[in-house]
C-alpha cells in the first residue's frame, strides 16, 4: 500500500460506534434554546396584585385619616361649637344656645334668679345692642370680641370637651360658666313703690331693692323704670368671669323724679302760693303776716310769693326730697301817714318757714305743703 492510500484509509474511514455526519466540532453559531422562565412570570404576576392591594389600603387608610381629621374640623371642633353657640345667641334662639351647654348651673335651675335674659324676646334685644362681632377658636378655646354701648370687649366662651362620638370624633359644648348672674340694685325702691324694673323690655320683679338675674355670655342688659313719678336707667354688659371666685357683679340705678312728680310739685306750690295771695295784712291759713301804724288802702294789698319752679324734687335711697333757698314773701300796698297823711308806696319783705312731705300712696304720689312765720 502506497503513502497515499494509507492516509486515506486512516481519515476516510470512521471509528466504530461514530456515525458518518458526527462532527466532534461545536457549532458556535447554532441557536442556543434558553431554559424555560414560567415560574418566574408566575410570581411576577401574583405580586402586581399584591402591591397594589396593599397600596389601596394605605392611601384607604390615609384618606380616612384625612376624612376625619375633616370632619373633626368642620363639623365637631371648639370653632364649631362655639360659632353654633353664638349664630343661636345672636338670633335670638335661647333654646338652641341652652343646647350648647353641657349642662345648665343649679342657679338657673332652681330659681334661684329671674331667668328673663335666658328666653327669646330679651336675648334678640340683647342681639341687636351687640355689633362688630368677630370670633377666635384656639385647639380648646374660644373668644368673641364686639362692641356694644360704644365699648369694645372680649369674653372668653368658655369650651369643655366632652368625649368622642365613635371613638373618631371630639365632642365640644359650652362649660355651665356660659350662664351667669348678675344683680340690680334700685335704692329707694320701697320708698318710691316701686315694686319691678325693665329688663331688655320686661318686667322683673324686685325683692325689696334687688333683682338677680341670669344670662348667657355675651348679654347687654337695658335696665329701666318702667314708673309715672320716678325714673332711671342702667346698661350692663355681661361677659364671662376672669376670676370665678370673684363677687357676683352688681349694678346700682339711681332714680330720678319724673317730670310728672316735678309738675305735681310745683302745681300743689302755685296753689298753696295762689291761696295766700289775699288782699289783706294777715292772710289766712298762711305763713305770713304783716303790720303797720299807717292807714292802709286794702284795695292795693299785693302778696308776692317765690316762684314754684324754684323748688328742687329729688329722690335717693332715704326717699323724697323738696330742695329750695329760704323762701321770702313780699307784701307791697299803698297807705296815708297816720301823722302827715302823706301817700306812701309801702313794700316789705317776710321771711317764712315751708315744711313740704312728698310721698307715694299706692300709685298716687301725694304732696303736702305746710308753712310756718319765721321766728
């Protein structure tokens, strides 16, 4: 066998076990088949789902949160609470106001005070006094500012918490310090008859001098006589107490007589006055008397007396009283000499004495006139 056909036994022929189109060469450029990846897209897909149910219930979570905390601002904060307070008040609502309140004091309860400022009518008299009106709520508190008899003032409105509605929800309402009392003091009052006082347009009764009323924070408080012979006036703002251990306020009102009581006066002065003016040197029934050794014509006899609108009516806590100077009549007539029989112009004066009584009967006011010769 020559070299040529030994190199071609040894190459063309295959080794045993080895088929014809075996190739002990890799194919680099032959598709590579990947590992299959469903598992993996498996667990992709559960976990989307996932982080968007938890991501649900987070924002869920937050807006409830967001949602109460709105609610508690809108509906159940102490600037809620106390602008529900105050639109009852200025209108006039005294129940819806008396709503506010976790609860009423014993005072104003058990009749302890006249509760007149408490209804309607005097509450929206009381509104109407009140002007400028601005409200400022802090995290538990509250405070109005307005202007009232051309004053400004501020009061707390005093705010208690008072649980939670729903375990979410603050629940606020006016403390019992919202309602108050005050008293009014009327000097003299027995004394004058007088027997009630106005308040905001009605009346209240007086014990003796006194009248105690309550009211709600802010009331302003027109207090008058309501009396034909005596009259007088008072304003009182109430506002919530600084110090609550303080004393109970206290407005006294000073009476006035009426012009009435001062007409009467003068009137019953003119006609005691009128009844001594007689044409005589003595008249009857009066303080005055006047002698002389002259021959006097009684046709020119004059009396002339101080003039009733002189006379000063007062009145405090010990009653009536008639103020005036020392009254002096004058007498003025013509008279011949008893020695010369010269005409004379005569005029004297004569001090006197009035004693004057003004008093109330019932609900006549009586004036007595009593006068006396000076000493």
């Amino acid at each position: 066998m020559s070299s040529d056909d030994s190199y071609t036994s040894r190459h063309s022929r295959p080794a045993d076990g080895y088929s014809p189109a075996y190739s002990p060469v890799p194919n680099f450029l032959a598709p590579v088949e990947q590992p299959e990846q469903q598992p993996e897209e498996d667990s992709k897909g559960y976990l989307l789902p996932t982080l968007a149910w938890g991501l649900g219930l987070i924002l869920a979570a937050v807006a409830a949160v967001v949602a109460i905390w709105q609610v508690n601002e809108r509906l159940y904060s102490p600037e809620v609470t106390a602008e529900r307070y105050w639109e009852a008040l200025s209108s006039g609502a005294s129940s819806e106001a008396l709503g506010q309140l976790s609860s009423v004091p014993s005072f104003a309860r058990d009749n302890e005070v006249d509760n007149l400022l408490l209804t309607p009518g005097p509450l929206a008299y009381s509104a109407e006094r009140i002007s400028d009106a601005q409200l400022a709520a802090g995290e538990d508190d509250a405070a109005l500012s307005f202007t009232a008899l051309e004053e400004d003032f501020t009061t707390e409105l005093p705010l208690t918490h008072t649980g939670t509605t729903w375990g979410f929800f603050d629940t606020w309402e006016l403390a019992p310090q919202a309602v108050t009392w005050f008293q009014v003091e009327v000097p003299g009052a027995p004394e004058g008859a007088i027997g009630q006082i106005q308040i905001n347009g009605e009346p209240v009764n007086l014990l003796e001098e006194t009248a105690r009323l309550s009211a709600l924070v802010p009331t302003v408080a027109e207090i008058s006589i309501d009396s034909q012979w005596l009259v007088g006036s008072a304003d009182h703002v109430v506002v919530a107490a600084e110090d609550p251990s303080a004393p109970v306020e206290q407005v006294f009102m000073e009476l006035e007589a009426s012009e009435e009581a001062v007409a009467l006066l003068h009137q019953e002065l003119a006609e005691y006055f009128e009844s001594c003016n007689q044409q005589v040197l003595m008249p009857s029934g009066c303080p005055v008397g006047h002698s002389t050794t002259n021959q006097v014509d009684a046709d020119t006899i004059e009396w002339s007396f101080p003039d009733p609108e002189d006379f000063e009516l007062t009145f405090d806590a010990e009653g009536w009283h008639v103020s005036f100077e020392e009254p002096v009549a004058e007498i003025s007539y013509q008279a011949l000499h008893h020695h010369t029989g010269e005409e004379l112009q005569e005029t004297e004066q004569h001090p006197f004495y009035l004693e004057i009584q003004v008093g109330a009967s019932g609900e006549d006011l009586v004036v007595s006139v009593r006068g006396t010769e000076a000493g």
